[in-house]
C-alpha cells in the first residue's frame, strides 16, 4: 500500500512551516541589499535562533563569492550575513 503524499514511514503527517510575516519579495529586496551588486540566487524559510521566523537567501555577489543572508522574518533586518567560497 503506498503512503499518501506527506506522510512519513510512522504515520504521521508532515505540516508545512509557517512562513514569516514579511513577503518573500521584500525579503529577496533586502537580503540582495545586504550584498552590493549583488543578486540573489535562492530564498527559503527558516527558524532563528530563539524561535523566531526568518527568510535565508543565497546571494551572489559580483566577485562570485555567495553569502548566506538572513533576514529577520518579522523587522526586515538582516540578523546574519556570511560568505562561502564554495
């Protein structure tokens, strides 16, 4: 028998995360801002540190070096900007 789809080998039934207050558009504004000239590759949901809801992004900046930026999903303020070379 084939498990629907969402549901895990135990039974149980995944449920999306909530997504943070502030639109996936102004994010992807602020998270690219974070990084001059930079654009922005990729945006997801995620939890902060605390429990608080935020959008990461990946950011390619124009010396080809990407950033992980975090924005806060509430304030719009960027709460983490890190670089991988990678």
């Amino acid at each position: 028998m084939g498990s629907r789809s969402g549901e895990r080998s135990d039974g149980h039934v995944r449920v999306p995360a909530p997504l943070p207050s502030l639109d996936a558009a102004d994010a992807v504004v602020k998270a690219s801002s974070a990084v001059p000239g930079g654009k922005v590759e990729s945006i997801r949901p995620a939890t902060e540190q605390g429990g608080g809801l935020a959008w990461q992004a990946v950011v390619l900046g124009p010396d080809g070096v990407r950033h992980l930026v975090t924005v806060d999903g509430a304030d719009a303020t960027i709460t983490g900007n890190t670089t991988s070379y990678g």
